[in-house]
C-alpha cells in the first residue's frame, strides 16, 4: 500500500492517503484539527484525487482531535461532487470529537457508513 504523508498547508493537520494495491477504496487518515482553515487542505487531497480518477473515498478520523461544522458541511458538499461522478464519500471511523460534532448536527447518518 502506497503511504505518504501529507503535510497540509496547516501544520495542524496531516493527511494520510492510503491505496490498495487492487486500487480500490482510496482512505484518507487524518491527523490533528479540522477546522474551518485546515478543511481546505483536505480539499485539496481530494480534488487532486478524484481529478487522478479516484471515485470513492474513505476517511479514517481517529486521529482527528478536533472537528467543526464547517469542515462536516464541506464534507458534505464533497460527498455530493463524488456522487456526481458515480463515486462514494464514507466517514469509516471517528474520534470523540468527530462523533460528539457528527451527532451534535444530525449527519451521522449521512456522512458515516
């Protein structure tokens, strides 16, 4: 499996993309704070993997120790621009603070899988 660390351009935030190797399920481990500055880097990663042709996504947000709405909204909205390709957004684990924000909105049964 191909891991590369991604130093966003938020040093409170680490992406972690993690391939298959059938090329499957692209997850993305996050590392740190996501909040309204750091979401966009995770925009990024995932922008430049769906324009890679990437088409499902899987996010791993154990290591995330801090989430706000905005960043579940934009979740939202990439879940959507996935869709519209035919691809797939899934929140496969949570931390605390992910669950406690996810629970606090109603999105858990949107967001997670």
């Amino acid at each position: 499996m191909d891991r590369v660390a991604i130093h966003s351009s938020d040093p409170r935030l680490t992406i972690q993309p993690i391939r298959p190797p059938n090329g499957g399920t692209l997850t993305l481990a996050l590392t740190g704070e996501l909040d309204v500055h750091s979401v966009t880097s995770l925009c990024d990663v995932a922008v430049a993997s769906v324009e890679s042709g990437v088409r499902r996504l899987r996010l791993d947000m154990t290591g995330v120790t801090m989430c706000d709405n905005g960043s579940l909204y934009m979740l939202l909205g990439l879940q959507h621009a996935l869709r519209a390709t035919g691809g797939a957004l899934a929140i496969a684990t949570t931390s605390a603070p992910v669950e406690s924000a996810l629970t606090a909105n109603g999105l858990s049964h949107l967001l997670e899988n």
